[in-house]
C-alpha cells in the first residue's frame, strides 16, 4: 500500500481538554490527517467523555479534517443524528450496542456520513458478514474500549490480516483501522498485518512535540 494512503488519526482522548480547539489544530498542523473523537456514555463502557456539542465545536473553531466519530455509547440511534448534524465525517458504532444494525447504518449514511463496525478485541469479523457491501470503514479494537493508554492486544493482529484478506478479496472499498496501544514502536506491525488507518492517543498526545511523533511515526510506515 502506497504510503500516503496511511491515515493517522489521533485520538483527542488524551488532549488537553481544558484547550482542545488549539490540540486538534495543533496535531492536524503536525501532520495527522484524521481527528479521532471517542464518546464514551458511563454505560457501554464505564468512563464518560464528550459529545456532539463538542464536535460542532471544533467545526466552529474551523477544524475541516474528517472527524473519526468512534460511539462507544448504547443505543446508537439518536447519537448518530446528533453527531451527523454536529459535523462528523465518520461514524462508527459496536454493533451490539444497536437493536438493529442495518437500520443504524442506514442512518448514518442517510444522514450524510461515512460509516463503520467496531469490533472489540473478542468478536470475530464473522459479525460483519451481511454488513460488509454497506460500510465505508471497519475499526478492531486492540484494547477493550473506554480508556486511553492501555497496552496494545497482540492478537488483533493476526485478525487484520483475516479482515485485509476479506476486503481484498471481495474488492470492497473499506478502510481497516485499528484503535488502541499504537505507538511508534508497533504503527509498522499493524500496517504489515493489513491495517491503513490508525488511532493514536497516549503516543501522540503525550509526546511533546506532535510533529516529530508524527513524523517518526509516517517514517516507520515508509520502511519496507
Ligand atoms: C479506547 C479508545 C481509543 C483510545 C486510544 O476506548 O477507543 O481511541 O483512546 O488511546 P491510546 O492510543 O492511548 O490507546
Ligand atoms: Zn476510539
């Protein structure tokens, strides 16, 4: 895969929040292409974070990059209204968080957006079969969902490549992201097993300098 179609997509999870117009800008400045944006409902998963009114937010702020909406919330209906009028460019739900996986992704393209699966680190990809011709993106999970800074679960790995097979296979025009523990030390790993779109939290927002990360970061992804 040619290098520029690598998409990294920090996860605003571990910004700065007190300040979180000028992070994103800041890491969109540096070099990242997408804006990660985790919703987190106390309920799906235990920890609670932000909403559409943020989203919309960082569009008045003028952030144009696609905003990579990742709903770890339960029900996923009236969120993804919400946030395709809040200006998400993706949108992306676990589908046992939805009472009827078509219609929610029905919704979500129907509002406008471009949309995903999410499958934690233990559901199979068998879970997409029905759903795969409808998707723009699919995101496994290398950590449970709802904290940052978790350690990366190696066996996703070996599921991308399975995922990357499927898509090529069929010819499906569908983005594989992988979202949790990637740093500059494993970013290659997961390109080599078939990913071409990764969320990064802790690794890019708690270096000091988000351009070198993201440089070193693009570099790694260069070697072949
Ligand atoms: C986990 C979130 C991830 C996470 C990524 O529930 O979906 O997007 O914040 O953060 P790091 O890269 O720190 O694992
Ligand atoms: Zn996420």
């Amino acid at each position: 895969m040619a290098t520029k179609d690598y998409i990294i997509a920090p996860s605003i999870l571990s910004a700065d929040f007190s300040r979180l117009g000028e992070e994103v800008n800041s890491v969109i400045e540096a070099g990242a292409d997408w804006v990660h944006f985790d919703v987190m409902d106390n309920h799906y998963v235990p920890n609670l974070t932000i909403g559409p009114m943020v989203c919309r937010s960082l569009r008045d702020y003028g952030i144009s990059a696609p905003i990579d909406v990742h709903l770890m919330v339960e029900p996923v209906d009236e969120l993804i209204k919400s946030f395709s009028k809040a200006g998400a460019t993706y949108i992306t739900f676990h589908p046992e968080a939805s009472g009827d996986v078509n219609r929610s992704i029905g919704l979500i393209r129907d509002n406008g957006c471009k949309a995903g699966l999410v499958l934690n680190p233990d559901i199979s990809i068998d879970v997409l079969e029905g759903y795969l011709d409808k998707l723009d993106i699919v995101l496994l999970m290398s950590v449970f969902p709802g904290f940052a800074g978790q350690e990366f679960i190696d066996s996703v790995l070996e599921k991308a490549t399975k995922m990357r097979s499927v898509i090529n296979e069929n010819n499906l025009e569908i983005r594989l992201e992988v979202d949790g523990g990637i740093k500059l030390e494993n970013i290659k790993d997961v390109a080599d097993a078939g990913a071409d779109t990764f969320v990064s939290g802790s690794a890019i927002f708690g270096e000091p300098d988000y351009f070198e990360i993201i440089q070193k970061m693009r570099d790694s992804l260069k070697v072949e």
